[in-house]
C-alpha cells in the first residue's frame, strides 16, 4: 500500500505502540504457570490485564492510522486476510495445544496490517 507523508508518519507511530505494547507485554506477564490453582488464576488475571493495557496502547495509535486513510486504501486493507495459524477450521482443542506449545515464549502482537 503506497502512503503518503501523513499517512507515514501516522503508521510509524502505529508501529511505535505496537512495538511499546509488545515490550509491555513481555514485561508483565509471568512466564512460567504456578503449581497452585489460586496462583494460575493470579496469573491468568495479570496476562489479561496486561492485554487491556496494551490494547488501549495500540487502539489510539490504529484509529488515527486508519482514519488518515482514503476510502480505496481502507478497502485495500479490509481485503488483506489475516496471517497467521489461527485462519482456518481449527478445532478449539488445536488452538489450546498450540498455546501450551508456545507458554514461555515472547508476545507477539500481529498488526491488522502487514509491515
């Protein structure tokens, strides 16, 4: 998608809170399970809160971003299909094993956007 100064500069500063986001989000969240139940959902609580949080850093950031682009360029990006192994007809058990499989590892948070 070909961008013009102020659209660039709008998107950097998308690419700068993700990236804040992202940072945020392997700071804060805990990276081994506790043995406990009650420790668990500690933990669970701390990693949701820490994925509002970094929504909120992102959401400004992508509305302003989005709201700097023409309509065409809109369309242009509704049409992009998502990335990612999560597309497709994956049962929820699928899902779960892929997610105990990366526990430990770092967040990635995928923009709507291809960079």
């Amino acid at each position: 998608m070909s961008l013009d100064d102020a659209q660039r500069a709008k998107f950097n500063g998308l690419k700068t809170a993700s990236q804040r986001a992202i940072q945020y989000l392997n700071e804060s969240c805990p990276k081994n399970d506790p043995a406990t139940p009650t420790g668990r959902l500690e933990t669970m609580e701390r990693r949701l809160s820490a994925m509002l949080e970094a929504v909120r850093t992102v959401q400004p950031a992508l509305d302003d971003f989005y709201a700097a682009l023409t309509d065409e360029q809109k369309a242009r990006l509704a049409a992009i299909e998502p990335s990612g192994d999560t597309a497709g007809s994956s049962t929820y058990r699928d899902r779960r094993d892929r997610s105990h499989q990366r526990r430990g590892r770092h967040f990635r948070l995928r923009l709507p956007l291809p960079l």
